[in-house]
C-alpha cells in the first residue's frame, strides 16, 4: 500500500501547477512519515485518507481543489446540513423521510463529532463556509465513510442514530441520490426561479433548451437565478443564460456550496448587474484549480493544474514555467491574497426554518423585491 501511495504523490508532483508552493519536499517527507504513525495502511480506503490528510497539510490555504477520490461512487441517501455546531438530515430520499431535520448523534456507534473531526482532518478548504459543506458533502460519500479511522472499513450499512422529537432512534440509512435536480424553472407571480446547481449538462444543449423555454414565458418582471449547491463544472455554460438576462432584472441565491466554476458564474451574473442574497460562497475567487482527473487503479488523482489570479496584472497562469516567474514577481503575495466574493444581502439559516418549511433564502428574495415594488 504504501507503494500506491507514493504513487499516488508521483501524479501530484508531475501535474500540480505546484505541489510544493507551500511546503518543501524535505517538508513533505516529514507530514508523511507524521501521517503513517498516525494512521494504518492496510488497504485502498486506507490510501484514499491518508493521501488527502496529506495533501491538506501540503496545500490547504492556497489550493481547495486537489484531491484524491476512489473509483466506487456510492452515496446515502441523505444530505446533512450543519447549523450551528449541529449537524441534521437536511434531505432524503423518500424512505427515510420522517427523520428529515432531526439531529445526527451518531453513524456506526461512532460520536457524529468523532466523524466530523475525521472528515475535516482530510478536507480541503478556503473558506469556512466551505469547511462545512465540504464535510457535509463527504459525509455521504461511502468511500469516505469507509476510508475513515473510526469506521470499519468494510461496513456495508450505515446506521445513523438521531434524535427524532426527543427520542434516540437508530435509523438504516438506504443507499440513493438526495440532491437538489438541475435545470429546473418555475413562474411565481411575474418572478421567474431558475435553478442552476451544477455547471453541467447531462444531455446535449440542456443550457440552451431552458433558455429558449424561459424566453417564451411573458409577463415576467423578476429573474431568480438559484446557484445554491453549485460546486462547478464547466465556467462556459452559463453564457446562453447571462446573454438572455441582460438588462432584466436579476436576482442571485448564492450559498457556501458555491464553488470552482459556480464562482465563475458569479462574476458573469455581477457584470450585469444582478443582486446577490445569501451566504458568502464557498471559495476565494482568485485560487488553483482546473483539476481533470489521472485514473491510477481504483483512485482518480485530481491535481490543480493552473492558478486564476482574477487580477489584470497577472491573468490566469497555466504551466509550471509561468507560475514559477509569477513567484518571482515582488507583488505575487498582494495578487494571491484571497479575493471574497460576498452577498448584498445576508441570509442567516435556521433548523427552525426548515422544519416549517420555509426557504429562508427566498423570503429574503421576496422582502427584497416587495421593497423595490413599493
């Protein structure tokens, strides 16, 4: 195993933009020997946590993107939310769904705080927000789950118990899709939901098709575009959907989940006006990225390859050659100072919120517009 797991940094070292930015290899040498007396090497999921424990130790503040993941994609059909400190069952798959909003205390036996400890200490980051989705996100991930210190690597259930209305229950967690649908739009008295979770199309034109839908719909006064939960993709699909919403009135839900491409789509949806409600998204603008995946074995290897700046004196930087005269330049700390991108209107989440069924997100959106409307 520990060959795989050389391996695995021989990918990184070759095709990361700059693996060793922050940490130099003789630095390297001694977070892996730190992290193989921490932890054992038995097999594959045990690879998979100790290369991204790594991997966050070599490159966390600079580089939310490069990771390691496992071939198997499996998921629960649950996604948790954490809202202050506390971690619920924020959506389900229709099995489970009278355990929505309770509180998780435990998975496996293991004290849900053990857990997310463990997903953290692997989880790469730029912002707090961030922190939390990734950790949410990775809780539903069966190689993660598996790959984890306090659980058995070879759990084929998964048993969350949660405090359902004051009672302890254990519950079976099936296995499923729980996420939020993609290309969605619906029409609200003149106010038109757009929903784009993921830059992404999963059949050809999707983008363009929804366009074309939307533009036939009259009497609409307000575009609500949903970027809630979009952790990326491709930057360019959006581009049919910006050019229609020019000179219209738009509205941008954003939330932690924002990230890669999904911040992309921010800066667009900002160059033409649009006003933004939520929380801060989930990545500085200026970071590494672009990481297609290397398939070794059972592994996809994902390393930054370039480095957006979102700076005019610097441009995006794409080879190994230009980043390392970047570094040369005396003002390459000033540039790669994290450049946030924040709402105009904060939104504050609440489990009570949820569990009566309000979308505090849009409650804003709707106070937002009834102001301008007086």
């Amino acid at each position: 195993m520990l060959d795989k797991l050389n391996k695995i940094f021989e990918i990184i070292e070759e095709n990361h933009l700059d693996f060793y930015f922050n940490h130099s290899k003789e630095e390297f040498e001694e977070i892996k020997k730190e992290a193989l007396s921490k932890f054992k090497l038995e097999d594959d999921y045990d690879v998979l946590y100790v290369s991204n424990y790594i991997i966050k130790r070599m490159v966390n503040e600079n580089d939310g993107h490069t990771i390691v993941r496992y071939s198997d994609f499996l998921y629960l059909g649950v996604l948790p939310r954490i809202i202050n400190n506390k971690m619920y069952i924020y959506k389900s798959v229709d099995d489970i769904k009278d355990y929505l909003y309770d509180e998780i205390l435990e998975i496996n036996g293991v004290n849900i705080n053990t857990i997310i400890d463990e997903v953290r200490d692997r989880c790469l980051y730029q912002t707090e927000g961030f922190r939390e989705a990734n950790v949410e996100r990775n809780m539903i991930d069966v190689s993660v789950l598996r790959s984890l210190p306090s659980i058995d690597n070879n759990a084929d259930e998964f048993i969350f118990k949660v405090d359902h209305n004051g009672e302890v229950k254990e519950i079976k967690i099936p296995f499923g899709y729980a996420g939020i649908k993609n290309y969605r739009h619906f029409e609200d008295n003149g106010r038109m939901h757009i929903v784009y979770s993921l830059c992404r199309e999963f059949k050809p034109n999707q983008m363009i098709n929804m366009v074309n839908e939307i533009k036939n719909i009259d009497g609409i006064n307000y575009y609500i575009v949903d970027l809630r939960g979009n952790t990326g993709g491709s930057s360019s699909i959006i581009k049919p959907l910006i050019e229609f919403l020019k000179d219209k009135k738009v509205i941008v839900l954003i939330d932690k989940y924002v990230y890669s491409a999904g911040r992309f789509a921010c800066r667009d949806l900002k160059n033409i006006g649009a006003v933004f409600i939520g929380t801060d998204i989930g990545t500085p603008m200026n970071c590494f990225g672009n990481c297609p995946p290397i398939e070794f074995e059972k592994f996809y290897v994902q390393p930054s390859n370039s480095y957006f700046t979102f700076d005019d004196r610097a441009g995006g930087l794409t080879t190994k050659e230009a980043f390392k005269e970047f570094l040369k330049r005396e003002d390459y700390k000033e540039i790669m100072e994290p450049k946030y991108f924040h709402p105009d209107i904060y939104v504050e989440e609440s489990i009570e919120a949820l569990r009566e069924g309000r979308d505090v997100y849009l409650e804003k959106t709707y106070e937002y517009i009834d102001s301008l409307e007086k």
